[in-house]
C-alpha cells in the first residue's frame, strides 16, 4: 500500500474544529494533520460605532443625504397611517367570509 500525502487549506472554527477549503481524493481511513498557520487574524482597525461614523462621514462627503429630525418623524407616521389597498383587501375577505356563513 503506498502512502499519499496532498495539501489542503482550511479554517480552525473557534470550537476546535478543522473546516477544509474543499474535498480530499484520500480513501476513508485514519490520517495524520499537520497543522501551519498561514497569518496572524487581522485585528479590527475599528469598532461598529467607528465604523458607522466613518461611513457617515464618507457618504456625506460623496453627496448622500440623510433625513432630519423632522423628515423622519414624518415618514414615521407615513408609515403608522392605514394603507388603502390593505383596507380594501380587508373589507373583500370580510365580505366574501359574510357571504359563506349560512
């Protein structure tokens, strides 16, 4: 029987388990791994609010607009108002369900 040695890359998850990039082409049976760290894990340069200002900042300064106060309170209550179509489908179910009953 000769021995087949192949490399495969993959992921050690936080549980200790190994997660390969792809399949191996080995038989079924017991192997030995040797594990090699590629690189370091990159540190995050900033956290979730740094980076929320820092988009902010970026898409201002590309142009973008964002709502004021007011605005959003205005579309807040576009939002909690009744929807028409939603009234009229409503009253068609109620209707047809008056209809059924004998």
């Amino acid at each position: 029987m000769s021995l087949q040695e192949i490399v495969v890359t993959g992921i050690i998850k936080p549980d200790g388990t190994l997660d390969l990039d792809q399949k191996t082409n080995l038989a079924p049976g017991r192997v030995t791994v040797v594990l090699r760290q590629e690189s370091e894990a990159p540190t995050p340069r900033e956290d979730w609010w740094q980076f929320m200002q820092r988009t902010r900042r970026e898409l201002e300064a590309a142009g973008s607009r964002f709502m004021n106060e007011q605005e959003v309170s205005a579309h807040i209550e576009w939002l909690r108002e009744g929807d028409p179509i939603d009234d009229l489908l409503q009253e068609a179910v109620e209707d047809r369900a008056g209809r059924e009953r004998p």
